[in-house]
C-alpha cells in the first residue's frame, strides 16, 4: 500500500514568487520550528529541505537559523556579501507574512560589539585584539579606506585572519554596512601600522558619520546626458582583433563622480569568430537592443548614468554609473532571464566612488 501512496503522493507546487515560498515554509513551519528549538537535525530537518525551495526562487539566497528567545526561531537570509542579490533578499524577507512565533530577518544584522567574538583557526577576533585606523587621500576625499589591524596578524596564516576580520565586522557592523559603507580595507600587524590605532568599537559611529558626510554632499545630485559628447575608441587586441569603444567624455570629466558611486558592469557573449570577433548584423541589432531596454530602464534623471561600452574579443560590455545598486540588480536579473535562450549575458555591480575602472578610456 505504502508503494501506492508513494506513487500518487502530491507533487508539490513548483516556486516561482515570494508567496508561494511563504505558502510552503508556512505548511512546514512548526516542524521546522520543533528542530530548532529542541536542536535536533538541523541540517538534515530544515537546512536540506529550505536551500532546494530558495534556489528555486533564485540562486543566491543563503541562511542562517536559531532562536531568538526562548519561544522565537528566527531564520535570517543573507546574500552572503554579494551586492547583486541584496535587494531580492529585503524583498524576500518583507514580503513574510505573520507565521507562527517565527522572526525572519534580511542580512546578518548587526550586533553589540560586547556580544561579538569570533574564534576561528585558533585566532580570537573580538574587541580587545582588533583596532583599525583610515587613510586619507588628498585626490579621493570620499573616498573610505580602512586599515584594520590584528594583534597577532602574520603572513602565515594571513588568509585565516583576514577571512575572521571579515566575519567579525560582518556581525559588528551588520551585513548591509559591511559590504555597502567600506571602499577599501587591508588587515596588517601592529608593526605595519603607521598611524595612531583607534578601538575598533569605534569604527561604528566613523562609519555612520563618514556616510551622513557622503550623503549629505551629493543628496539629489543628477547630471543630464542629453547634450553630452561622445568619443569613439579604436585599438587592437593581442590576437590581431579590433577593439572599438563608445563613451561619454563629458561624464567622465564630470567633477561630481562620487554621487554615483555604484559600476554597473554588463558582459555580453556572443559568436564573432568568423567576424574578427565584432558581431555580425544580427547580434549587433540584438546587443543595440538589450542596451536601449536597459537605458530605457536606468534613466540618467533617476541617477544612472549611461558611461559607455566596449566591444572586442566576441564580447560586448556596457557600463553604468549609479546612485544605488538595488534598481540595476533587479533590472539587470529581468534582462538576463528574458533573453536567457538568445545569448549569454552577465553583470556584476561594485562600488567605485571616482570610476577608476574607466581610467583606461580617459587620454593622459
């Protein structure tokens, strides 16, 4: 009989929106809640049974799970520091109905330094052996550069001191401010710093007051690219093949670069071998085409600046500056699944306050 059952069982709803997520994990949840509370099989009870329903939805959903208090579980999704997926997990997690006694939380959130204390690869990362100062530089006064330092840092285990430093200011600042507040951070010895160390347990309120500065200088700044110039770029690859480029030199002369501080890098893939690697005239219409829907969507009045692209090598790439990085991650992903089946698009966003990844197209 049990064969039969097997055989006729209910084939679960495939899911496809944040409601039918919920709608499972809601069927579910007092199991779940069951495992964590009394620490059974976490991995094998819910971990294993949650990660195949989130990457249905979309990979790049990470998790964490515990109790919160004594009668509330609390499942945090995190993106795991890749800045592409954050505005799909606060979207995720806000569109959580009232389940249970449960409490869902988007991003690793930030903690009370006195309650942070990582140990990892027989180090301790806490607030009594971490200490940080910045750097300044006179040409990139935006700019945020932060040297941590590790008392007992050495070149030996390099890579796990610096992977535990990460973590650490992953739970002290909060996941968001970690990976969104930072430009640049080394982690060194005590006998490498050159300037007075502060407590770490101030890095916090630096931070804060560093983007209120930010904020508070560029607020609203916008440049309109109707009258721009444009320069056209030729050169030629090692391999003989030609490289052309578009780009708007007015922009990138503009002296208020930091108010759009996010690179919007999209990497288009397509078969120019027998074209010397440009595309023949039907890809060229349909690269013209996903570009013009992706400007359509990321106007330059709403803050995203169209700065260029570069074709060569079989490959087109399109260049975005941005205020924020949440509206291109979402229309960049809705891009690349509507033309999935014609061509191999990628992109990636980062934070580069001065555009420097653009130095190569400006004349020294």
């Amino acid at each position: 009989m049990s064969f039969f059952k097997s055989l006729f069982k209910k084939k679960e709803q495939p899911i496809q929106s944040y409601s039918d997520f919920w709608n499972w994990f809601e069927q579910h949840e007092k199991k779940f809640h069951d495992v964590i509370k009394k620490q059974g099989d976490v991995k094998s009870d819910f971990f294993d049974k949650l990660a195949p329903k989130l990457n249905e939805l979309k990979e790049g959903f990470w998790y964490l799970a515990g109790m919160y208090n004594e009668n509330t579980p609390e499942l945090v999704i995190t993106p795991d520091g890749v800045i592409n997926n954050i505005v799909f997990v606060e979207e995720l997690v806000q569109a959580a109905p009232k389940i249970g006694n449960w409490r869902f939380t988007a991003l690793k959130p930030a903690l009370d330094i006195k309650n942070v204390s990582i140990n990892m690869g027989g180090y301790t990362f806490d607030s009594e052996n971490l200490s940080f100062y910045s750097i300044d530089h006179k040409n990139y006064p935006d700019e945020i550069d932060i040297v941590i330092v590790h008392n007992e840092y050495n070149e030996k285990d390099k890579s796990t001191i610096i992977n535990g430093t990460y973590i650490f200011l992953d739970n002290y600042l909060g996941e968001l401010n970690s990976v969104t507040t930072i430009d640049n951070m080394v982690v060194v010895s005590k006998d490498q710093a050159d300037k007075e160390l502060i407590p770490i347990s101030k890095l916090k309120d630096f931070l804060i007051w560093r983007e209120k500065e930010f904020v508070e200088k560029y607020k609203g700044l916008r440049h309109n690219t109707d009258n721009d110039s444009y320069s056209s770029l030729e050169g030629t690859l090692e391999n003989g093949f030609p490289l052309l480029a578009i780009v708007n030199s007015d922009v990138l002369d503009w002296d208020c670069k930091a108010s759009h501080p996010w690179i919007l890098t999209i990497e288009i893939k397509y078969d120019g071998e027998n074209n010397n690697g440009m595309p023949d005239k039907t890809t060229y219409q349909l690269l013209n085409q996903i570009e013009d829907e992706i400007t359509i969507e990321l106007k330059d009045s709403d803050g995203y600046l169209n700065i260029g692209r570069q074709t060569a090598d079989s490959i087109r790439e399109i260049y975005f500056a941005c205020v924020d990085f949440r509206k291109p991650s979402k229309v960049l992903y809705n891009i690349q699944k509507k033309y999935q089946d014609q061509i191999d698009l990628k992109y990636d966003i980062y934070k580069d306050k001065y555009w420097q990844s653009f130095n190569r197209f400006i004349a020294n």
